[in-house]
C-alpha cells in the first residue's frame, strides 16, 4: 500500500535527518515527482518555530542561483511541516568520494565553485546555511563536466538574528556536522557567512584528500577545530599545488577574520592556485590564536604562536630589494644591503673549481652523537578531566557546545632537557662525501646584520659546478635567503622547484656577482640548497639541480633525518600501528634503551594527531594529558605517562611538529630515568 500526506504519494524514502526525513514523492495536483521533506511532528506545535520555517522558505524561495534546488511548496499538512523541492536526479558528494576517492584537483575545485555560487546567493539573502557537507552537495554526472546543487536548506538561521535566536532543527541534534562546523559554532559566538566559509574549505580539503582534516571521536573533534592546525592536503596527497594548500588553509583559519570573507573569494582563489595564476604563499598553516572569538580553555594542543620573522612568500625589507620612494613618479633607490656573489669557505673566497672532489648522493648515512643535555625529572600533572557538554541541543535552544577542562592539584609541566636539532649531515648524507667541506655561515645573510644559518656546507657537484647547504634557525628563514634573490632578474621564471612531479618550496634562479645562482627552499624544513656556476653556465646549473640526487621534502621529513636520537646504535625501522586514537602514524624507529626500555620515534600525519593519540590515552587510563618543556623554556608539546598493563609508558610530543616519542619499560622509574637522558631536539628544529 502506498502511503499519501495531503496531494502527495510517497513513493520511497531517500534519506533521513534530525529534522525529520525526505521522500521522492508525485504530486499529484502538479503531476510531478518531487522530493519532500517532512519535518518531525512536535516542531509544527510552536507557532514561533512554525513562522520562522515558513519565513525562512520564502527566502530560499527567492534564490535565484542555479546551483539552488528550487523551492516548490512549503507549509503544514497534518500538522506537519513540509518542504516541497524539485527532485534532482544524482549522487552526494560523500558516496562519491566513497565510491571514486579522492578527486582531481580540477574536479574538485569545479564542484566547490558551483556550491560556492549556491552560498554567496543565500548569503546575500541574509541566510546562512549552517550544515554544508558533502551529503548536502547533489552532484549529476552527465557527459558532461559535474553540475552541482546544494540542498538542505532546512536548519539554515537567519544571519539577521530573529525570534531570540530561535533556530529550525530537530530534537536532540546539533545545528550542522561536527567535522564540518567552524571553531565558533562551538563556543557559542556570533555565526555568519564565515561559518558557510569554513565548511566549504572543509569539502574542498576531503575533496582532494579523501577524508576531512580532522577526525576522531566527539571530544578529539572539538579540540582539534578549536586548537589544531590542520596539515595541508599536500602533505596527505602529495602533488597538490601548494598554492591550493594555502587557498584551503586560509579558509579553514580559526578566527572567521582571518578566512575569506565571501564562499565564491575561496572559490576564486583555489582556480586561480590551480592555474597557477594566483600568488604562492606558504603553505604553513596559520595556527590558532587566543582572542575574544577564542579565548576558552580546551585539552592540551598547538601553543606558542604565532612565529616570528616576516612571513614566507613576502619580500625582505632590505634583503636585496629596493626601497621605493615615497614620491609617486620617483625612481627606487637601492637598498643598503650586502650581497653575496657566492659562499664563502673559512680561508677565502669559494670558487666553483675547490675544494676538489667528486659529486655523491649516496654517501654513508652520517650518525651525529645525540646531545641529552642536563637531565631533567619529569613532574607529574593532577587528572584533567574534559567535559563536552551542550553537544545536543533542543530545537528552541542556541547551539553551544562547552568543552571544560578541570584540573586538580596539577604540580606543572615535565620538564626535559632538549638536545640538538638533526644536523646538515644527518638531513643530507650527501654532505659527508668527499668534495665538501664547512662554510662561512657569515657568508649567506640574508641582509646586513639579518639572520645566518646556524650550520652551511659546501661541495663540488656535477660538471664542476658548486653547491651550499645551509641550515637555517626556522622555515621562514630558509625561505627569505631565496626570496632575498627575487628582485635580481630570473632565469628561467620559476617560482617554485618540483621534485619527481611534487612541488616543494621557493625557488629562484639568477645572475648575481657573476656567477649563475640557483637557490631552492622547501616548505616547512629550515634549510635551503644553492647551486653556483659561472654566468655562462645556467645550463649547467639547472641540470646539476634537476640531477643531483636531493631529497624530497617529504624524505627530510623522515625520522631518521630529523630525530639525532632515532639514529644512534640500537635503532631500527619499526612497522607502525595504529594508536589509541586509531590513527596509524606514517613512520616509526624503535631504540633499546637501558633497564628495559624502548624508545619509539614516530611520525605523524599532523601535529594534531599527537594532541589527539595523547588524549584519547588519558581518556582511556584516566590519567594526565599533560605537558614538557626544556629548562627554563617555553612548553613544547604535550606528555602522558601512565602505567597501562603492568608495564609504564610515557608519550611526549610537539605542538607544532608531527613526531613523537613513546618510552615504555617495565616500571615508570625506569621510564624516568630514559625520558631524562632522551634529549629530544626543539620543536622549531622539526619540520612542520
């Protein structure tokens, strides 16, 4: 038996909601399939909820934007509301990443696009849709390129306020999906466009990834979009453009001022990354900062920002620039700067022809001694407790969502003594081959009296022609020493250097003091490779580039170059598992240790995967999610210790480096006893 509501037969139900459920149905009065959507029968009882459904329909009515499924009929019918739509033929987004994975970066952004007109339509109608996500975004695939219709508008709210505040959603539901909201749907701040904003760059990052940027269970969800900053989609796929990894970080900013302002701005941005039309900026995320939109307490994450130094992708005051005048129609006048014409050795002036040698880029892997520095006796923190409450809210009631953390009798951070950050040799083997030798590290200033890399080696490469490595403070210094070089004329017009089809950082070849220069960064590790030849010889230079061996960005990223304590005797790869969490880190070396101790350095997918292993470890042991510092110094990341199955275990992380360490020994004194003489590097020395 069919069953019918008012003139409509239902003829099968297509989804379901907290709101209520949609159906494809035929009107019979029109003599037409339509999909309808009956709303749960206690929101038709209050008048006030009945009138700002029915106001809000008459706007989504008016919207004119293709990528809107029109708005048939709206009202009550058996004292139920309904929202009669056209029916469109398709599949979601989320089953079509299911089924296909990962899309095209063209594809991608054409979808976002499309959804992106739906929103800045409603948008300009004061209405704000609240839930986009890809089961919201229809998509038909003809034979043509995709067309796309954004749906379910039905717990959208009014921008302009109304009704005390009063939103349409069903009982026992929250306005929007969790790993789609914006920070400040959860503190129950002001929501506008911006939160529409976030969640389209939340698509846009599964759309090229295959999984949203965070993920976990409710808790671990919150604190990350709170607190974590998200890993650009590049480091999860590599071979996206890094400029699209700053158009989706820009969106996904906590703070709403620092996304774009519009959805179709977003759009725009991420064609133009794709056509390469558009700037390349960093692709380091811009972490959370405390403010009046974020000031609440949440679980241990990211601290310290934001960084220092002028921003990557921006030119250097003085750094080989010049000072433009302040009289419009005058002529720039040179900047006071030192420039170099090469690098300099200790004992002279560096020339392409010494010291000799030959080219390696197979040289035994170097294991720089570990520096543990004075030990330090980890100090234990009092339990904290995180209380999400408000997640699930009645239909009358605003969506704010708390998250509390309590703490009782916390006696303070552990404190560890660091050791030394990972060395030019164990970063680049190849340095350690015969043909190189130390360099001036005064010899590569980025400007008069500006910053020096702490460590610089040079070498002999192919066809004679002569590379420095120098290893600098932080990645923004790294990148400044090439973008030092972007006022001198380029050779060849690149902008950024690829390695195997992957994009990895600045790049800039020149003619400087008579040499030909070809300088490269990579994003997010604090060195930076130059190659040297005489000015005629740019040919040469750029096949020494393009041949000579040099890792990926994604290679200096591995433990065992960056940890100096994951290379020492006793260490060896180790198969990652996953976590507490879930989440399976990406590498993992395991080290015998005294008195029964293992130490295992791991490399995760992102900072926020160590905050979230490290609490979902204190969720299920009851213990601290605490936090180290070095002697005297800042904190550094978060710290558990627990003793789990008879045996103790220590997790020790970064705030903003994706790598931890995880001691375990038959009694936590002995894991004390590791954990002082561990000697972790600073969490600036790793690579983001």
């Amino acid at each position: 038996m069919t069953d019918s509501f008012g003139p409509y037969r239902l003829e099968g139900r297509l989804g379901r909601g907290g709101m209520g459920e949609v159906h494809r149905a035929y009107d019979t009065r029109r003599d037409r399939e339509v999909a309808l959507k009956r709303l749960t029968p206690e929101l038709a009882d209050d008048p006030e909820i009945r009138e700002r459904f029915e106001r809000e329909c008459r706007t989504a009515a008016r919207l004119s934007s293709p990528h809107v499924v029109p708005i048939h009929d709206f009202g009550v019918i058996d004292g139920r509301l309904f929202l009669d739509m056209r029916l469109v033929e398709g599949r979601d987004l989320a089953k079509v990443l299911a089924e296909e994975g990962p899309l095209e970066p063209a594809r991608a952004v054409g979808i976002v696009e499309q959804v992106a007109d739906a929103l800045d339509d409603a948008h300009a109608h004061d209405l704000v849709h609240r839930d986009v996500k890809p089961g919201n975004v229809l998509v038909t695939s003809g034979r043509g390129p995709d067309f796309v219709h954004l749906v379910d508008f039905g717990i959208v709210r009014l921008a302009g306020g109304g009704t005390r505040g009063r939103n349409i959603t069903g009982t026992g539901t929250t306005l929007g999906t969790l790993a789609y909201m914006a920070p400040e749907q959860f503190e129950g701040a002001a929501v506008d466009r911006r939160a529409d904003v976030y969640a389209l760059a939340v698509v846009l990052y599964e759309s090229l990834v295959g999984r949203p940027p965070f993920d976990g269970d409710m808790p671990a969800m919150l604190h990350q979009h709170l607190a974590v900053a998200p890993a650009p989609p590049s480091s999860r796929r590599p071979g996206l453009p890094a400029a699209l990894d700053a158009v989706v970080l820009r969106g996904l900013a906590k703070r709403p001022a620092d996304r774009y302002a519009e959805a179709g701005e977003l759009a725009e941005a991420a064609r133009a990354a794709l056509d390469g039309s558009g700037p390349v900026p960093a692709t380091t995320p811009a972490p959370p900062v405390g403010g009046p939109e974020h000031g609440r307490a949440t679980w241990v994450g990211p601290a310290g920002y934001p960084p220092q130094g002028p921003p990557p992708y921006a030119p250097v005051p003085g750094a080989g620039q010049q000072a433009r005048s302040s009289q419009p129609g005058q002529p720039s006048q040179p900047g006071q700067v030192r420039w170099d014409s090469g690098p300099h050795g200790a004992s002279g002036p560096w020339s392409p022809a010494a010291p000799p040698g030959t080219w390696s880029s197979s040289a035994p892997f170097a294991t720089p001694a570990a520096s543990a520095g004075s030990p330090g006796t980890p100090r234990r923190r009092g339990r904290t407790v995180a209380i999400v409450a408000g997640a699930l809210v009645l239909v009358a009631a605003v969506v704010v969502t708390a998250v509390l953390v309590v703490g009782g009798g916390s006696s303070g951070p552990a404190t560890v003594a660091v050791g030394n950050p990972a060395s030019l040799a164990q970063l680049f083997p190849e340095t350690t081959s015969a043909g190189c030798a130390p360099g001036d590290v005064a010899a590569y200033e980025i400007s008069t009296g500006g910053p020096r890399p702490v460590e610089a080696v040079q070498c002999t490469g192919p066809a004679e022609v002569a590379v420095s490595y120098a290893r600098w403070a932080t990645p923004t210094d790294a990148a400044n020493r090439v973008l030092s070089y972007t006022t001198s004329p380029s050779v060849d017009g690149l902008r950024q250097w690829q390695l195997r089809g992957v994009p990895q950082g600045p790049y800039w070849q020149t003619i400087s003091g008579g040499a030909c220069q070809s300088l490269a960064a990579y994003d997010g590790v604090a060195v930076n490779v130059q190659l040297y030849a005489p000015a005629d010889r740019c040919a040469d230079v750029t096949a020494a580039f393009v041949n000579s061996g040099l890792p990926g960005g994604d290679q200096l990223r591995a433990v065992e170059r960056v940890v100096p304590g994951a290379v020492r005797d006793g260490c060896g790869p180790a198969t990652p598992t996953p976590g507490t969490s879930g989440i399976v880190p990406l590498q993992a070396r395991s080290c015998i240790g005294a008195d029964g101790t293992t130490t295992t350095w791991s490399r995760w997918n992102g900072p926020g995967d160590v905050a979230t292993e490290a609490n979902a470890r204190g969720s299920r042991t009851g213990e601290s999610v605490s936090s180290w510092s070095a002697p005297n110094g800042p904190r550094q990341g978060p710290y558990l210790q627990a003793e789990d199955g008879g045996t103790c275990r220590a997790l020790l992380g970064w705030d903003a480096a994706p790598y931890a360490a995880e001691i375990v020994g038959p009694d936590c004194d002995a894991v004390d006893r590791t954990l002082a003489g561990l000697g972790p590097p600073p969490g600036e020395a790793l690579p983001s």
